[in-house]
C-alpha cells in the first residue's frame, strides 16, 4: 500500500509548535473544563494515577519494614522510620507534570494528542512530500524547556526529568476540541495533514495477512484457525458501523461503508479549522490499495 515512511519533524519546526499550543492552552481550557481543570475527569485521572504510584511507595515502605532477617543472608533488611516517609506533595516535587499546575497539564495533554494524530496521519506542505510525524521522545525535551523557560518548574526538575504521570485521554467533543486547536497552530506554520484512517490500514493489513495464509507452509488446521481468527477480526472492526452483513474482504464495500458510518475527530476538527477535508478523505479504495498513489 501507498504508505511511505514519514520524516521526523526537526526540533526547530516541532518547538515552534508547541510553544504556539503551549500559549493556546488559556483559550482551550474553559473549552474542556468549564468548570476548572481541577474539577475535570482528565485531572481527576492524573490524579488518581499519582495516587496509585504514591500508595505503591508507601506499601514498599511498609513491606520494608516486615522483612525478615534470612540466616546465612548477606541481606541486611531495612528497618525505615516511619517518620522518614515523604509526604505526598513531596514525593512529586519534582515529577513532571508539576502538581497541581492546570496550565502545564492541559499543554501536556494538547502535545500527548499531536504525538498521537502523527502516529497515522501525517503533516505535509503544499499537498507534497516530505511528510512529517512528531516524534514522542522529541516532544520530551521540548515539555520540560517550555515548562521551565515560562516558570512552571525549577532548575532541579528540568534537569532530572522524571515524567512519571501520564496524559489524560480526551474523548468526545473535548477530543474535538483539543484537536482543532493542533490544527489552529499546525496551520498557522504551513501545514496540512495527510490522512489515513488507523481502522482501514488495519483492515487492510488483515486482508493482505488473510491472503498471505493461503502460500503459507503451514499445517491446514492452524490456517484455517488462523484465518478464522482474521474473519473475526475484521467483522469486530465492522459491526461498530453496522448490523448488515458486509463481506470482511471486500475492501471496496468497507471503504464506502466508513464513508457512510464513521464519524471521525480528526476529519470534524480538521474541517472546522481549515474549512475543507484533508488530504486522504473522503475515503478510496485507491489510497489504501498497493500500488496506487494519492489524488
């Protein structure tokens, strides 16, 4: 299929978009949590996940505390003051995202969904190739200088970067929303996204693997499992778009059902911030069939 390798988006092009969401994050977060970010679910996840972490510390403390002496051991067990155990705020002093700081944990949601957005689709210019992806372990950096340079953590944090809570999930229309303000600021640098749809390349990777059983030197029984597995697969894949019966391989059927069916995040956003669809949408046959090019 027509998917070619995408480049990694330079450090300089990548932090000029995320300083631009970095300052877009004040108008969003009314948006998605209009009554304060504190009283979100997205903060109340992270939250919940750091106390997680937090019990886990004290539940190791605890166990070091009951160990034993082993005869013959050269393990001396621990015996920890409780009086030594840190305190909550403590434990996450220098973690990132900062406690209780709304501001940093939007924008590290905000770049959480770009990572997420160019793991399938991509940023292009002038509708050509090259075609760019943000990369994860780039963004890191990037967080904490961004984060650091505006106040928002100390010295000692920035230099032991310890990312120990992970972003939040946006869903619904706060999806939509986080995801027209990328588009706001990918436009506002030049760029469009080329679009495929993550369910259709996996599809189609289940056809093509389904196809592949047929040469494959391998007892009947299993392939037969095999392919039965495929089969099921795929109509798991269907039955969220419909309850009628759609062939699992006929690519062109599936392709105009999502058409029809799927409401998609990223096409909705992306239509509201550019005012057209993106490159890859509506969906073809042709763009997810091998051999072919895009329109």
């Amino acid at each position: 299929m027509p998917y070619t390798a995408p480049e990694k988006l330079n450090t300089k092009a990548l932090a000029l978009l995320l300083e631009k969401l970095y300052t877009a994050v004040p108008a969003l977060l009314p948006l998605i949590a209009p009554e304060g970010w504190k009283n979100s679910r997205y903060h109340h996840m992270m939250m919940y996940e750091r106390q997680e972490q937090y019990q886990n510390y004290i539940q190791s403390m605890a166990d070091m505390g009951t160990k034993q002496y082993r005869p013959h051991s050269r393990y001396i067990a621990p015996n920890p003051d409780p009086e030594e155990e840190i305190d909550f705020d403590s434990y996450f002093g220098i973690t990132f995202p900062p406690l209780y700081d709304d501001h940093i944990e939007v924008f590290y949601t905000l770049v959480d969904l770009l990572v997420e957005l160019t793991s399938c689709s991509f940023l292009i210019r002038n509708g050509a190739e090259p075609q760019y992806y943000v990369d994860e372990d780039g963004t890191e950096a990037l967080l904490y200088e961004i984060a650091y340079r505006h106040g928002h953590i100390d010295q000692y944090t920035y230099d032991t970067m310890a990312t120990i809570c992970s972003a939040p999930v946006l869903d619904n229309l706060n999806q939509i929303q986080g995801l027209e303000c990328i588009f706001a600021v990918i436009r506002s640098e030049g760029y469009a996204l080329k679009h495929w749809d993550d369910e259709l390349l996996y599809i189609r990777e289940l056809q093509e693997g389904y196809d592949d059983l047929s040469y494959a030197p391998i007892p009947a029984q299993e392939k037969e499992m095999t392919q039965q597995d495929i089969r099921k697969r795929i109509q798991n894949c269907l039955a969220e778009y419909t309850q009628s019966p759609v062939d699992p391989f006929d690519f062109r059927s599936i392709v105009a059902l999502f058409n029809r069916r799927k409401i998609c995040p990223i096409i909705l956003a992306y239509l509201h911030a550019y005012d057209e669809f993106p490159i890859g949408y509506p969906y073809t046959y042709r763009h997810y069939n091998e051999g072919n090019e895009w329109i």
